[in-house]
C-alpha cells in the first residue's frame, strides 16, 4: 500500500498560531530557518530514497528559489500552499484567485514543471469556502490536499463524508482530487493522527496502528504531512499565548525519530503520484 508524505514549506513565525504577534510586515526582519530545515529533510528523505510533496509558500518561494528548484531537482514534488499563508475563509473569491495563481506563476517559473496541488494554510478549506474548490479547478490546478474531516477546531470545520482520496465533481466541468488528511474513526468521532501538532503529541506506536489500521482494514492510503519547522527543537521561540506556544512547540524533539520511524516502516510517494496510482489522470 502506498502512502502520501507531505510538507508545508513556510518558516516558524509564518504559523497561524502567531500571526496575531508577528504581523506579516515583520516576516523580512526575521531570522530564516527554512533552508536548514528543509535540507534536513531533503538528507532524511535521501537516505530512504523517498520523494515527497512540498507545499510551499509563494513568499518562501520568491526568497528562496535555489532552495525549491534544490528540493524539485531531487525529485520531490512542489506544489503550492498559497502566498502569504492567509486563510482561505478570510479571502474573497476574488482575492484567494489571485492568491493561488500568483503562488502557481512563481513556483512554475522557478522549477520550469507544471504545478498541480494546492493545500490551503491551517486546512482553511471547510464548509464556509468549498468554493476555493471551483477557482482551484478553473485555474489549472489538478488536486487540493485542504480537508480535515470533521475535524473542530477554530480553523477546521469541515464536516466531510469521506475520509480517504477522492473525486469531486467541479459544476459538470471535470473532477478535482482531493486528498484529506489522515483520520481514525474512534468512539464515533475522527480522529486527527496525519501530521502536524497531533503527530507530535501522540505516541509513535498509535500513529503506526492508526496507519496500518487505515491500509489494510480500510484498505486505504495515509495522508501524512509535516512542517520544516517541526524538525527544529533549537528554532527562536516566540512570546505568544500558553495555548498557541503549546501547539507550536510541544514535542519537537520527537519529529525526526518519528519522520524516520515511519519511513522506515510504511511506503510513502508524491500526492501526484498517488493520485495518478488512485485515479485516471485528469
Ligand atoms: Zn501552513
């Protein structure tokens, strides 16, 4: 069973959790952690010789474009996480079209290849803006990996059907794909166990039965992503809230042995690649 490994590339203060304490006209006057962690990664992935997605920040990418074409020539996917991290159901339509196609431009001219994924900041797609869908299908985009199903928090409302990869039919104009991420059905409810904050707070051997839960009893794939900054236990701290400080910085120290863990443990590729095992290309 093929799994999907992912990673948000943004840096440690481009966070939501801290967006109310560094405001978006300091991100320039920060120190940048970014190369070094995504090189990290890059060596991490190289000594399993597996290829991931790369979710990247089109203010990332603009400073940084060594650093995506390194990561795309390495054979790792880019694909886009939006400009400037805002949240999609705090954009017009009009705003999040010029987000995505901006974002799309600049990490096509710096790799040279066709952008086809699109995974919104904090997984700001839920049931207030399933129009982002739409404008991600008309403007060239091939699948959207935004949705946490039934996950409630401040920023998660989807209350979606379906836990695994999917179609969805875009207005009887073609099919986007959409990857959620990975979930467990427990006591009724869905719980988050495919990256980020969750991944760092629960043990390693309940992410693994989670996953092998998912592969061979739903006989589905995982949906697993991470940040760059998640493998930094050294990073700047931030003075912010004890709440948005906790999910920032609980366990760092844990993401890279469990990175490791995992690798070793399941087969992972690209969500492209996935998508293309899953589906018929579109
Ligand atoms: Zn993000």
């Amino acid at each position: 069973m093929l799994n999907a490994l992912s990673f948000d590339v943004e840096d440690y203060f481009q966070v939501t959790a801290f967006e109310h304490v560094v405001d978006r006209c300091r991100w320039d006057t920060m120190e940048t952690r970014i190369e070094r962690n995504c090189e990290k990664i890059i060596s991490i992935l190289g000594d399993y010789g597996v290829k991931a997605t790369f979710f990247v920040l089109g203010w990332v990418a603009e400073r940084h474009p060594i650093l995506i074409r390194t990561i795309f020539n390495e054979g790792h996917e880019i694909a886009s996480h939006g400009f400037n991290h805002t949240l999609v159901y705090r954009q017009s339509k009009e705003a999040f079209k010029e987000d995505i196609v901006k974002t799309k431009t600049i990490l096509e001219d710096i790799t040279g290849s066709r952008i086809k994924g699109y995974r919104a900041p904090t997984f700001s797609i839920n049931n207030d803006s399933l129009w982002a869908l739409d404008i991600l299908y008309d403007q060239g985009y091939v699948y959207d990996s935004s949705i946490f199903p039934s996950v409630k928090h401040n920023h998660c409302r989807f209350n979606a059907a379906h836990r695994f990869p999917h179609l969805i039919e875009i207005n009887h104009k073609g099919k986007l794909k959409e990857f959620p991420l990975s979930t467990l059905k427990l006591l009724g409810m869905n719980l988050p166990i495919g990256g980020g904050g969750y991944l760092r707070l629960l043990p390693l051997k309940f992410v693994e039965r989670g996953i092998k839960l998912i592969n061979k009893k739903e006989h589905q794939p995982a949906i697993i992503y991470m940040h760059p900054w998640e493998l930094d236990p050294e990073q700047p701290r931030i003075a912010a809230g004890m709440l948005s400080r906790f999910r920032h910085y609980v366990n760092l120290k844990t993401t890279e042995s469990k990175l490791r863990s995992l690798i070793r443990t399941f087969n992972f590729t690209t969500l492209s690649k996935l998508g293309t095992r899953l589906f018929s290309e579109t």
